[in-house]
C-alpha cells in the first residue's frame, strides 16, 4: 500500500527532528576530561611522549581507569541514541539475525556433534545426533551459564568413541579457558576440571583414557587479563584424577617464547607437537611414540624456518603442508619409520594458494584460494588428482575434516550472500548434498557478488570484493572493510548485520590488502615489518578507487577493521584524513610502541617487528595511530570499539588513542569511544551485544554517509 501524503510528511519531519537532534548532540558533545601525565621516554633519540600511559590500568583493579570509562560512555551512549533510524536498524537486524545456524558436524564412535542455535539465542547450544538423520537432542547449553549470556562454550572435542567430550569454557570474551569432561550419554559431567588453559586444543588418546592439552603457569594475581604469556607446556590429563596430577609431557623452559600445539596421529600411536615463536607459520614438529613407555620426543623438523603444518598420516607416512621452496605452498610426505626422515613430494604448488588440506576416506581432499575463492580438490595418497568438488558459487568452503578409513566428511558452504550451509561429502561417490540449510528473511538472489581489481600505489594489482542489492546504480554511501596482516586471508562471508547495510541501498567492498594470505608468503611478506605501509597504501587506493568510479558517494565512504584491522583503520585515517567520511577500529592495536608488554602481544612481533630494536623502532614510530594524531588536522567522525575485558589486544589500546583524539580535535567532527562489559576480543560474544554493536557502527556510518535509514 502506497502511503499517503500526510504519512509522507509525518515521516520527513520525524526524521528532520531525528538529524536535528543528532546534529544538536554532536555540536555540544563534551568529552570527559581525560589526565595527562609528563610521561615521556627517551627512545633510540627520540623523545616519545605518552601521556595517557595510566590508562593501560586493567579496569578490574584501577578505579581511576573504571571511572574514566563509565564517563566516556555516558557521553557516547548519548550521542548514539540520538543517531536517525538507529531503533529501526536494530529492530531489522534482529530479524535478519533469527534464523536456523548450523556447525560442521564431527562424527565420532557413530555419532555426530554439532553446534546449533535456534536464531537469537545468545550462546550456540552443543547438540549430538546417534545416526546420520537422527534426531538431535541437547548435550551442552551455555545460555544458562550466566545472567548476561557472555559466558560461552569454547572448544570442545568428543573421544574416539563417542563416549566422553572435553569441553572449555569461555567467560567474559577472555582468552582463558576452563576445561571440563562431559559424559555423552548421560549428560553429566565427569567431575574433571582443568585451568589456566589457553590457545590450546584437546587430544584424546584413541582409548579415551585422557587428553593432551597445552597450558600457561597460573598468574600473578591481579594480572590475569595482561601479563605476558610465557612458558607454555603441554601436559596429559588422565580422566578422573586432580589436574595437580596431570603429567608434564612436553616443555621448553629454555625457551620461554616458544609456544607448542598437541595433536594425536589419526592411528593414535603418535603425539605430534607443533612449535611456534610468534604468529608466523615457522615450526618447530616433534613426534613421540605413545606406544612406547617413557618415550622421549623425536625432532622432525627444527630451526623455525618454515611451515610445517601436520596433516595427517598413514602408518609411517607424516602428511606436511608447507612452503619450503614453496612460496604458495605444496604438501609432502615424511617417513619418519626411516632413518633420517625422507622427505617426498605428494601434491606440488599450484598457480592458486593452498589454504589447507585433511584425509578422509583414504583421500586428500585440498583446498586452495584462488583470488580469494575457495576451490576443492580431491587426490589420493600419492598426489594424484582424482576430482574437484563443486561448490554453489562464489565463497567460501571451510570443514573436511574426518578419519582415515571414514569416507564420508562434512563442510560449509557461505558467501557474502549466502548465509552458511552444511554439506555432506561421500568420498567414494564424489556427491555433495545439504545435510543443514538455512531459511532466511530474505531473497539472497536480489544482491550480486562481483571481485574488481585496482592498482595500489606502486602499481602492485589487489583485489576486492563489491557486494550490493541489484538495482543498486550510481555512487552510494560505501562500507570499506580489510585487514591486511598476519598471513590471514578475509573469503566471503555472510553476516546479518551487513546485509541490514545492503537492504537500504548502502555498498559493502571487502579489500584482499597485502599482509594477508590470499597469495601466499609473498603476499603476506610485502605487508608486513619495513613493508608495512603497503598494507594502508592498497587500503588507501581502494578507498579512492571507490570514489574515482563512482561506486561510493564523493562523501560516502565508511571504513572499518578489527584487531589489526583496527590498527590499519587509526593509521589510514592519519595519513589520508581528507578521504575518508566515517571510521570504526574495533579493538584495535593502536600503540605499536608498547603492544608487546601484554598478554598475547609478544607473539606479533613476527608481523610488526620489535619496538626495542631501533631499524622496527623507526618503522613503528611512523605509523603508529596513537603517536601519529596532529592537533589542527580536522578528522573525519570515528567511532572506536572495544570491550574492558578484551586480553588480547588490552583496551588500553583504545583508550589512550581516543583520549589522543579528542584531545587534538576537541571541536570537530565526534570521536568517541564505545567500551563494551564482559565482551573480550569479539569469540564468545553473545548475540544480544552484537546486534546492538553493529546497529551503533551502521547507525553512525549511516549518519555521517547519508544512506537513509
């Protein structure tokens, strides 16, 4: 029905009052005043001043920091509210949140364990199926573990026979775990409880007897959720016994950075242990025989050179991913039965990417991007190819995992339109079909998914990905997202709080930066240490390939990135202030100076450097957002997001950068910051918070980029 000229009108003047309102509140936006010591610290000649340092205080212990952040977030909390069709943007992501979601199933002892929520459920529930096409019935629920649905199920993983699972839970977004045993078909716990668990997985000897597990020594009180994490060990629990029993399998004390990764061999006689430094995939593999009483750890490989991912084996026969004389990647076979390890090739490099490989069936199944699509392929064990797997379209396909002797697998199936399907695989047959699909509040027929390719600034050729509603013609308000780092490669995905942006008319571009994966070691090479500021050139030249072909409105352009993402953001909006119309870093890295003094931070050297060496020093120091802010530049509105209990990259990050901010442009365009409670770095957060996050961050991007709401 065409509504009348009196709701037209009626309509117009609520939103005219709506943006006089916000333009009301951005004009007597009054920032909480923010204390500025004279720290100042003398680096390689350089005087760096940090002013703001008091704020890296956890907000659990420093009431000073904890009343900073209640004062600036009454004033953002304000201004939001006051933000045009924000009740309706949420009302409407809600709706597009609540549909059926299913996880990659994982078969063990004929049963199948899977991840399910019902659409707006805050935690995902753990559900188990005995056949095939059984019906599901509720082995682990999370939502009742706490009032405001911010504790969560972590990983978990059943026994070989399906009798036990080891499960970990995950409070308040931290990255600690607690780990705990299940019995499966009672339901009831063992009584087993293990702590002070982090990046770790859970192994099961393949007689269900106990679990390997990688663990920290308990901290410092009060230090918790930011002292450094150092001397990781891996350790053995026997089921029924006292964690202070658990047996101490493998440790470099020696060797206090190096961090190590347990995995049992899938005919269950070997530990293979994974040793890395930082983030880079450079690895250090070990094997033990666990068939043999007081084993000691044999090397495979050493010297952290290269990747050696461990795919898995057959007999004697080690399955290796890596990039030896392989900057794209190739897989080959070690038998470690022979002296001296010999090496073979199985499956050499290809034009495309290898993103990652597993044996099921008595099959290779490979998965490769090419230009940032997935692409499967199916060999057997002696590197021949046998088939590719067809997939629906453009995206993403992420699962495959399984036994050697078991030929059927599961995996999933998403893109940028298409929320994420379940797939069966028969390996014998080569046939895919839907074992979980979603049915969603929209046609996902009405928006096309189409990958441009734009120069960078010196020349160097990057993709990206242009997502819109068909119909959609003409310069538009543009949502610009990358990452650029870390080897990690950003696929397409679909998310419910982006398509709300797309329904309205808005753009969503995903730009393939370098410093990411999606062409391999080169790729990720070019943008990163010395090289790092080809990461915010190939961000900057996206935004102003937007522009120049009049996909984004000239004032249009939104950006937006987490974590390194977030870093990228605050640096790109230094260097091209004038380009860009609205920004979100999203717990961010924003002091490249000090990101190594906390928790996990130690780890990113690999990508950034070391700040107390002067050559990465100087490299730091010219991209840092926190140090780079200038009073007089006029920057565009930004909206910075974290949470108080992020132990990952600690909010002190965006605390001392917004309060940089807002303190060089105290009458300009807002710059405010939204501090999320009991959130931590985004795994674990529970639906309600994140729809009420996104409708912030799209409320603002539409704002001040004028897509009508």
């Amino acid at each position: 029905m065409t509504p009348s000229p009196e709701v037209e009108a009626a309509a117009a003047a609520d939103a005219a009052a709506m943006a006089s309102q916000a333009a009301d509140a951005q004009a007597g936006l009054a920032y909480p005043q923010t204390r500025r010591t004279d720290q100042v610290d003398p680096r390689f000649g350089v005087q760096v001043a940090d002013p703001y340092r008091w704020l890296e205080n956890d907000v659990r212990e420093d009431k000073e920091v904890k009343a900073w952040v209640d004062a600036q977030n009454a004033v953002t909390n304000t201004f939001l509210t006051t933000l045009p069709g924000r009740e309706g943007l949420e009302a409407r992501i809600k709706q597009l949140y609540d549909y059926e979601r299913f996880g990659v199933p994982v078969k063990k002892g004929g049963h199948y364990f899977y991840a399910h929520n019902s659409g707006l459920q805050n935690q995902s529930v753990l559900f188990v199926r005995d056949s095939l096409d059984g019906e599901g019935r509720v082995l682990i629920d999370p939502n009742s573990w706490s009032k405001d649905g911010a504790t969560a199920l972590a990983e978990w993983s059943p026994s070989e026979d399906g009798k036990y699972l080891v499960y970990s839970i995950q409070d308040g977004g931290s990255d600690w775990r607690t780990v705990k045993v299940i019995d499966v078909a009672t339901g009831k716990e063992t009584g087993d409880e293990v702590k002070w668990v982090k990046f770790s997985g859970m192994e099961w000897t393949k007689d269900g007897s106990g679990f390997f597990y990688t663990r920290f020594p308990e901290p410092t009180a009060g230090q918790e959720f930011q002292s450094t994490n150092l001397n990781a060990k891996i350790y053995f629990h026997k089921l029924g016994t006292p964690q202070a029993e658990d047996r101490l399998v493998y440790a470099t004390p020696e060797k206090p950075t190096y961090g190590h990764y347990a995995t049992v061999s899938d005919d269950g006689r070997w530990l293979v242990i994974t040793t890395a430094e930082g983030t880079d995939d450079r690895y250090e593999v070990h094997a033990i025989d666990l068939r043999a009483r007081g084993a000691k750890p044999k090397a495979l490989i050493t010297g952290l050179e290269n990747n050696w991912s461990f795919i898995g084996n057959e007999g004697s026969r080690f399955f290796f991913i890596t990039n030896k004389d392989a900057p794209k990647l190739k897989i080959v076979a070690m038998d470690v039965g022979r002296a001296g390890n010999p090496i073979t090739p199985v499956v050499g490099e290809q034009d495309s990417t290898l993103d990652g490989a597993s044996i099921v069936g008595g099959k290779l199944i490979t998965s490769y991007l090419a230009d940032a699509k997935s692409a499967i392929s199916v060999h057997n064990l002696q590197g021949k190819k046998l088939t590719d797997v067809d997939l629906p379209g453009i995206g993403t396909a992420s699962g495959f995992g399984g036994d050697l002797d078991d030929p059927e697998t599961f995996f999933a199936f998403t893109s940028f339109n298409r929320p994420t399907t379940i797939y069966r695989y028969d390996v014998k047959t080569g046939q895919a079909s839907a074992w979980a699909a979603p049915k969603v509040a929209f046609n996902p027929d009405d928006y096309s998914v189409e990958q441009v390719f734009y120069n960078s600034k010196d020349g160097t050729r990057v993709p990206m990905f242009i997502v819109r509603k068909k119909g959609t013609t003409g310069p538009a308000p543009t949502l610009l997202y990358a990452y650029g780092g870390f080897n990690v490669s950003l696929t397409p995905s679909f998310s419910a709080t982006r398509l709300a942006w797309l329904e309205k008319g808005g753009v969503y571009a995903l730009a393939n930066l370098r410093g990411g994966g999606e062409y391999g070691k080169a790729w990720h090479d070019a943008g990163r240490l010395a090289n790092k500021q080809n990461v915010f050139d190939d961000f900057i030249a996206a935004g102003e390939y937007l522009k120049a072909n009049n996909i984004a409105s000239p004032k249009g352009l939104a950006i937006q990135g987490g974590s390194n993402g977030g870093l990228l953001i605050g640096a790109v909006v230094n260097q091209r202030p004038d380009l860009f119309d609205a920004a979100n870093a999203a717990v961010g890295v924003m002091d490249m100076l000090r990101f190594d003094r906390f928790t996990a931070g130690r780890y990113w050297v690999d990508d950034y450097g070391y700040p107390n060496k002067e050559a990465d020093f100087k490299t730091l120091l010219a991209y840092s957002p926190y140090h780079n802010i200038k009073t007089g530049v006029h920057y565009p509105p930004m909206l910075v997001t974290t949470a108080d209990t992020d132990d990952r990259v600690v909010p002190g990050h965006s605390f001392k950068y917004i309060s940089a901010l807002q303190a060089a442009d105290p009458n300009g365009e807002p710059h405010v910051i939204r501090i999320e409670t009991r959130a931590g770095h985004g795994s674990g957060k529970p639906t309600d918070k994140i729809i009420e996050e996104a409708s912030d961050v799209l409320a603002f991007f539409a704002h001040y980029t004028g897509l009508q709401l």
